[in-house]
C-alpha cells in the first residue's frame, strides 16, 4: 500500500525535517493531562496538516484528543507548531524523528525545538540508507540479519545517552519486520532488547504491527513493565499468517480502531498494569471511505472507551 510506505518513505527521502530553529526559555508542551485522554499520531492528518495548520490542530482538540504526537517530516515551523498548541491546549509529549537517516544531534535538535520528552524513531536502519532508493530501502529494511539488529541496538544506545544528556528519552517504535525469526531461532525484537540498555532506550510499543508480526504484544508489554512508556494503537483485519514484511500486503490490510483483530483491548490492559505513560491512536491511511478526522473521530471513541472502563 503506497500509504502505509510513505512515512517510512518521507523518512527516507530526506533527513532535512524542518526548518525551525532552537527555541530559548520555553515550557515543555507535554501537556498537563495528556495521561488522562488518548493522543493521535500526526501522520493520521499530515496531508490536512500541511494545507491548514492550525485548523487540522484545532480540529483534533475539538474531537477530544489531549495532545499530538510530532511527526517531524511534516512539521516546517516548530515556533508554529508550538504556538498553534498552546492556542488550542494540545500537549506535545513526544515525536518521530529521522534517527538513523540523518545526524542524530540534529535530530535531537528539532525534538528540542519541539519541546517533547520522548524523542521516538520511526525506524531505525542499521546504517544510512543510500540514494533515494525507496524500493531498495523497504528492502533492506525487510531482510534485516541477526547482526544488523546488534548495529541497531548499538546506534540506539548512542542515541538514547545523548538524549538523556539533552533532557529527553528516547525510544524504539517497532513495525512488523522485527518479529521475524533469525537463525537462532530469536526474533529481531528479542535480540534488540538484550542488547539495549533499558536505561537509555525505552519502547513505544504498536501493538497492530507487533500483532501483525506474529508477537503477542500482552506478553512483550508485560515482560518490559517499565520500559514500555508509549502505546500506538493499530487494527488490522486479518494478522493470520503473520507478515514480517512491509508491503502492500501488511499495510491494506490497516483499518479503523475496534474493527479488526488485532488485541488492542488486552494490550492496553497489560500496558495499565506495566506503568504506560501515553496512548496514542496511530491510523494510517487511506482511511476506507472515511475523512482522516471522520477516522480520527472513530479512533478516539475507541481509546477514549478503553480509558474510561
């Protein structure tokens, strides 16, 4: 699905997020009760996003939603940005960023000029991915080696130790390409998180691609308590036979919060009990004859259910 590509596309095209500089003196936008409402994914409304900044914004607090999760590709003005969420009382607690496509001091630049905590990567190749290939990139990215998650837990620790100098944490968002069984019979995942500090790099855990993989994102939250510190709710029609690549395949099958089959409800139960700080519906489009905030609507009523049981 073309979709489903692009924001690890828009990744990969270019390390140059954004043009807003360090900002001096300024209160962190983590928002002040965002544990208390879901958050939303900001590559669900890019498209609307950059057309209409402060209306795609505004329309999401209007929903219900207590803050955004920062896609940085779409994001050209972080003193904008920021102003539109104080206006509209949006916290901003965390965001993507280009680790592993650009210098991970700039990237960590922009998450300052943002002013989230948790400084996220989307996807984290074992090194820079050359020439604009997307084809080729989605490839490598699909046939990782035992070896290339030990280079990702490396660079990844690096990255987490200069977050924690700068004030922040990072942390590892996984797909589905992970989960696939290496020679030794571990996954990806499994030899990533042996070798990581749990220090320095924490998990934001998408429970529909975990699914989608072929993990149980129960057990894998509740075996990280502490470590899990943001959870991306994402449906599926079908996870069965589970797919450990990204493709059109994986992604068409992505559907609105509460439809598919994905165990959302119980991973959100055991992330209760691990101490998971932030909630976030993370939709990718198309959006099946809905709106992305006729999306956003139904996506909220979900989580927000979830949260009031």
């Amino acid at each position: 699905m073309k979709s489903s590509l692009s924001r690890r596309s828009l990744l990969i095209r270019s390390a140059t997020v954004f043009a807003g500089a360090h900002l001096a003196g300024y209160t962190r936008l983590w928002g002040a009760d965002a544990r208390s409402k879901p958050g939303v994914q900001m590559y669900m409304v890019a498209a609307e996003y950059a057309k209409d900044p402060a209306g795609t914004l505004a329309k999401l607090a209007e929903i219900g939603y207590g803050y955004v999760e920062a896609f940085s590709m779409a994001i050209h003005n972080a003193a904008e940005f920021r102003k539109i969420l104080t206006d509209t009382g949006l916290g901003c607690p965390s965001g993507h960023f280009g680790f592993g496509f650009e210098d991970t001091e700039k990237a960590l630049d922009e998450a300052s000029a943002l002013g989230v905590h948790y400084a996220v990567s989307s996807v984290l190749p074992p090194e820079p991915l050359k020439n604009g290939d997307i084809k080729a990139s989605i490839e490598r990215l699909n046939h990782l080696t035992a070896d290339d998650f030990k280079t990702m837990a490396t660079l990844a620790n690096q990255i987490g130790e200069s977050a924690k100098k700068r004030g922040m944490e990072f942390a590892y968002h996984n797909h589905n390409v992970e989960f696939r069984k290496m020679g030794n019979g571990e996954t990806g995942y499994e030899i990533f998180l042996k070798e990581t500090d749990p220090t320095l790099v924490k998990l934001e855990v998408d429970a529909g691609w975990m699914a989608a993989g072929g993990a149980d994102p129960v057990a894998l939250i509740t075996a990280n308590a502490g470590r899990v510190r943001l959870l991306h709710f994402k449906d599926f029609s079908t996870i069965t036979p589970p797919v450990n690549e990204l493709s059109e395949a994986a992604g068409s099958h992505i559907v609105d919060l509460g439809t598919g089959v994905a165990p959302l409800k119980a991973a959100y139960e055991a992330a209760r009990k691990a101490g998971v700080e932030y909630f976030i519906v993370d939709h990718d489009p198309p959006f099946h004859g809905k709106t992305a905030f006729e999306a956003a609507k139904v996506d909220y009523a979900y989580v927000a259910g979830l949260m009031a049981s």
